[in-house]
C-alpha cells in the first residue's frame, strides 16, 4: 500500500511543475509585452488584477463601449472622471488626442504611472478629495464600487455626486439596482457588461440620462 502511494507522488508532482513552469511561462510572456518595443502602458491587463483589493478588469468590448459611451456623454471638450474603473480609464486613453480629458480616483497606488491624471482615492474617505478636484466640474462620472455592499456604493455615491455636473453611469452588480436607484437616481441599462474573467455576480451598468446603452 506504501509503494502505491509513493508511485503516485512524483505523478503529482510534475502535474504541478508543469502548471507552474506555464505559469511563469506565461508571466515572463507577460513581462516580455511590457518590456518590447510599442508597448502601451494604458492597455488593459498591462497592470494586473489585485483580487484582493477586489479588482476585476471589463473584457476588451466592454471597456471600449464603456469609454465610447463616456466620451460620447461628455461631449466635445468633456471632462470624464473614473472612480474605481481604471479599464474605462486605459480605453480612453488609447484614444489619445480627440476632445476630451480623464482623470482616474483609484485606491490601488500602481495607477500612479499615469501621472497627474491619478487621484488616490479611498472609498471609506469619500470626500477627502484634492483641493484642485472642483465640485461638479466633471460632465460624466463612470464609476465601479469595489464591493457589492449598501456601504461602499453610498460613499462612492457621495463622491460622485460631488464630481458630476450631472451624468452618471455606474457599474455593479444586479443585486445593487434598488440602493443604485435609491443612492443616485439611475436606472438599468439593456447594455451587460462583462468581464475578462467570468464573475459569480450578475453586472449591470445603471445611468440617469439617455445614453446609447439601451
């Protein structure tokens, strides 16, 4: 019974060798991308999810519809905040040189690449904002609570409603439609965004003005 066992070791383990050596296989594939020639830093996937900070980055249609939708709201000249949304954020800035700008509030400090355009943000703080952020100077806020709780999405409430001069469009869960309905007065869209890795919870976007969402 002993020998059996002991057969079955080195089986389980070159199982597991092999998926690390593709692991780090891939990461260093990963890692070869960022370092080539033509890399571009605002590519989603270029910094990676953090799960533990509750990080989940939209699929590649998803984020270009998303920022396409933004931009479109904003208008020319617009000023388009993302809250907890930096894939939105990376989409739009692939679209370097047309008639808008963007400004990302994200907690995770990796953002801080980007330059000016990043604003730390903490949710649990949500109008510990900097003195140059004006009230109501953004003409769309995109925001994406972390979490699927009443708690974060009325605090994350409170800063976007400081920002905006009056469009919203949210990313939660379906689960969040009443306290979304309740919090900032936006409604279901038709539009399903999705992720690049299936989530467990059903996501919806959610605005308060006409869009092309529907």
């Amino acid at each position: 019974k002993m020998d059996d066992d002991d057969d079955d070791i080195p089986q389980l383990s070159s199982h597991t060798l092999a998926a690390l050596q593709e692991f780090y296989l891939e990461q260093q594939q990963r890692e070869g991308m960022k370092t080539s020639q033509g890399f571009n830093q605002y590519s989603i996937g270029s910094i990676e999810e953090d799960w533990q900070l509750s990080q989940f980055w939209y699929s590649d249609e998803t984020a270009s519809c998303l920022a396409n939708e933004a931009v479109v709201a904003a208008g020319k000249g617009g000023r388009i905040a993302c809250v907890s949304a930096p894939s939105v954020y990376q989409k739009l800035k692939e679209q370097d040189g047309k008639d808008f700008s963007a400004c990302i509030l994200e907690y995770d400090k990796r953002f801080s690449v980007y330059g000016e355009e990043f604003i730390f943000y903490d949710y649990n703080h949500p109008l510990n904002l900097p003195e140059n952020l004006l009230p109501h100077s953004f003409d769309i806020v995109i925001a994406d609570p972390p979490y699927l709780s009443e708690e974060c999405l009325q605090k994350t409430a409170e800063t976007i409603k400081y920002l905006t001069k009056g469009k919203i469009l949210l990313c939660t869960g379906a689960i969040m439609e009443e306290q979304a309905a309740k919090h900032l007065g936006v409604k279901i869209c038709k539009f399903i965004p999705k992720h690049s890795r299936n989530l467990a919870n059903e996501f919806r976007c959610y605005v308060n003005y006409a869009s092309g969402l529907d």
